[in-house]
C-alpha cells in the first residue's frame, strides 16, 4: 500500500470540519464564565436548621467545566465550620448530589443548601466559583449570618 501524500494533506485540511476546530477555540477561549447570581442576597441571615436557596444563570462562549460552592467562616477556611453545610460533603439539602454542568453552554443552578442545626453562629462567606473548559474562572461572594434557633 502506497502513502497518498495528497489524501493526506486533503483530509489536514478538511478534520475542522469535522467538529476538531472547538479544541483551538477552547484553548484560545480567554473570556471568563459568567454567573448571575438571582438567590441569595448580597447579605443575609439563616436560622440553623434552615437552608439557603441558590438560583444563578451559569453561562461561557464555548463549554462550562464546573463550578464550586465555597463556604468559610469570618473569611477563615476551615473544614470544621464548612461541614456545617450539606455542600461540603456535595450534596443539595435533599441529600442528592450536586448537578454536573461539564460540556454545557449554559446551566441553570437550582439548589438549597442545608445549614445543620449545630452551625456555629456567626457571620459567613459563600463563594460561588465557575470554571469555563479552557481553564478560566470567575467568582462571586455573598455574605451572610448564622443565627440560633
């Protein structure tokens, strides 16, 4: 069997079409993620006990990645105040596991977090990361306070 150099080159120039041209897009993506973030407030309060409902708009040009829900202390990063939320442990309130969003464009994020009745009180941070296929990320933070029963 001979080699066809030109059938080679042919099909070089054709594989774009052939749906391989999104790898250079995504390697050249340099636009961050996009959240809109409708629930919660920028600063609010929850009983322990309770949950907290987060509805964001989870957006990129090419392909979403994932996300990660973040909650600290007073701004202090501590396994022991953050397994307190069903998060930590990435399940919603309910119990279920966090939805996926690898290889989606766009994603609506419904959940509530469940704040376990022996929450520490105090004040909280929760971050809401993004994270878009070609490794850019975008950020947002919501405050809020634990209070007793």
């Amino acid at each position: 069997m001979r080699f066809n150099s030109k059938l080679f080159i042919c099909l070089l120039t054709f594989l774009p079409l052939f749906g391989f041209s999104d790898v250079s897009q995504i390697q050249t993506d340099k636009i961050s993620p996009k959240i809109i973030l409708q629930s919660p407030e920028t600063y609010f309060e929850v009983k322990r006990g309770k949950t907290i409902h987060v509805n964001a708009h989870l957006q990129d040009n090419y392909e979403l990645e994932s996300y990660r829900i973040v909650i600290r202390k007073g701004g202090i990063s501590s396994d022991q105040y953050a397994d307190a939320f069903s998060t930590y442990h990435l399940l919603d309130a309910d119990g279920n596991a966090l939805p996926t969003i690898l290889g989606l464009k766009t994603f609506q994020l419904n959940l509530d977090i469940k704040v376990d009745d022996k929450a520490v009180v105090g004040d909280y941070n929760l971050f809401l990361y993004l994270k878009d296929k070609a490794g850019n990320e975008k950020m947002i933070e919501r405050f809020f306070n634990v209070c007793c029963h």
